[in-house]
C-alpha cells in the first residue's frame, strides 16, 4: 500500500514488492516513496510506502525464512498507517516541533492517492499447501479481508484508490518449474492453465467488489487496473516486444548477459524492462476501470 499526497500533485500532478508499485513515481517525475519501515531520518512530506517483500492481504502462518512471506500483511500495514496518520496529527498539533518538515500536512490525508498492487502471494501461498479449487474457494475471504482495509482508509479520509488486479501467477517461471505436469496443464504460451484460472477468478471477484465498494463508499473513486491482461499480452508477444523465452529468467544464470531481454529476473519477479513495458500500458488508463489515467487518477485526489 502506497500514500501518496496531494503536495506531489501539485508539482505534476507503487509481493513481492513490484517495480511496477514504484512507476507511478516516475511516470510522474517524483521521487520515490520512503518505506514507513525506514523512518529514522526519513522524510514523508512526499508520501510513504507501507509495502514490503513478499506481503500479502492475509496474515501467514509462517515466517519470512521458511515460507519466503512478510509478517507485514495488509492489516499490518493499515496499522502502521494508522500510526503513521496520529503521529502526523500530533506533530501538526504540537506546532514547533522540528520533524513537522518530514510529514505531509494532516490535510493531504484526503488528497493522496492510494495505490495497491497486493494479492498475488495469497494465491502463491494457498498453492502451496491446497489444491486449486480449494484456493479458489479461499478468494472471498481474501477479499473481505481487503474490502475492510478499503473501507477503512476511507472512514480515515482515504478518497482515491489505484488498485491493481492480479497478474498470470501461472505464467512465473518458478510456477511452471514446480507444478505438477499433467496433460493439458499448459497453454499455448507454456503458462500453468489452473493457477492462471484461479487468478483470473480472483479479479473477477476483485471487479465485483469494487462495484459494491463504490455503492457502500460513494465519495471514493476506486479505479480497477487490468494488470492481468498487459502482462499476459507481454508474455504472448514476448519475442514481438523484444525479448526472449518468457519461460527463462537472468538471476542465477550464468548466460544472463542482457537481464532486459528478459521478462523474468529471478523467476517470480518481473525484470526491470518489463515491468517498464507493463507501466507504460497501464499508465494510459486505457485498462482501468472506470477509464483513467495515473495522472487523471492523481488530479482526482486534489478534487
């Protein structure tokens, strides 16, 4: 989850944790948000980033050695945030106090635009020690889980919402690598059918949810972004759009000597080219629904 605040409109106007979570920022020649988790001398006046590796929406029975997923799942980072929001209020109450230049003003709660790009490691995770269809079966708790945080940034302010969808979890590299091979398991691109259908289930709950946010919420504008449909068209076109197998990955490959002709850097996460390609599909607005832009997105934060 990313809190970007008005302040940064007005100059012009981001799992794993995705580039893709960090494009917004350039798209919009702003500097990168600051993790809240690297507070000591950090300043916030830009935003703050609440994300962290291998985050998911629910809370994992596992650690971040053996199961490879954060401790700081999306009710985690909603607390944190929460802090984050009280403590700013204080400094601005307190008036003289010599940190206030590192915090956006208690008023730019409001106009910020929230970004999430989460959801994807909580089916990596149920693929990990449940069958496909009982993963599909966990998508509405999922979901409940994120519809909360949702409405609870909006009772704290929140007004505008940049939400990604899940992408082809089934075409990862490691998920080809380590499912199961069974007849007709694959498509023509060599992706995981199954995990890819579960994927694309979840955003179609996902879509549902945002409609009924909107009905519950309706001073919130919640832009869905397609982000399934632009990297599934990357990996169909890989060698189109200039780069190799999408199936291979650079790290930990000695023959890796141009990691931007690949799509995968380590198997999981997208290269840095990539993810540059995925940016500049979405950005346009031309896969959010309702259609809108990164920048539109962001000047409805300052409305």
């Amino acid at each position: 989850m990313n809190l970007q605040p008005d302040s940064q409109v007005r100059k012009i106007k981001s799992n794993q944790i995705s580039r893709v979570t960090t494009q917004p920022a350039e798209k919009l020649m702003l500097p990168y948000l600051n993790a809240y988790l690297d507070s000591i001398g950090t300043s916030f006046h830009q935003g703050a980033n609440f994300a962290t590796a291998g985050s998911t929406i629910r809370p994992q029975n596992t650690s971040l050695f053996w199961g490879g997923f954060s401790p700081f799942s999306l009710n985690v980072q909603l607390r944190q945030f929460l802090q984050f929001k009280t403590r700013t209020n204080e400094l601005y109450n307190e008036g003289k106090s010599p940190f206030i230049s590192n915090f956006p003003n208690p008023e730019e709660f409001s106009k910020a635009l929230y970004t999430f790009d989460i959801g994807q490691n909580d089916l990596a995770a149920g693929f990990r020690s449940m069958s496909d269809d009982q993963v599909r079966e966990s998508i509405p708790d999922i979901l409940n889980q994120f519809s909360l945080a949702i409405q609870e940034l909006y009772h704290q302010g929140a007004r505008v919402f940049w939400i990604h969808n899940t992408g082809p979890i089934g075409c990862l590299p490691y998920s080809v690598m380590f499912y199961p091979f069974k007849s007709g398991n694959l498509d023509q691109n060599g992706c995981v059918k199954p995990q890819n259908e579960v994927a694309q289930e979840f955003n179609r709950q996902l879509k549902d949810r945002m409609t009924q946010l909107r009905q519950q919420l309706p001073s919130a504008a919640l832009i869905y972004v397609d982000v399934y449909s632009t990297k599934y068209r990357l990996i169909s076109e890989a060698k189109k759009q200039g780069f190799i197998d999408p199936l291979k990955f650079c790290s930990g490959n000695a023959s890796c000597g141009n990691p931007s002709n690949y799509i995968s850097w380590d198997g999981i996460h997208y290269s840095e080219a990539a993810n540059q390609w995925i940016a500049n599909h979405i950005f346009n607005g031309s896969l959010s629904d309702p259609p809108s832009s990164i920048t539109q997105a962001c000047h409805k934060s300052m409305q």
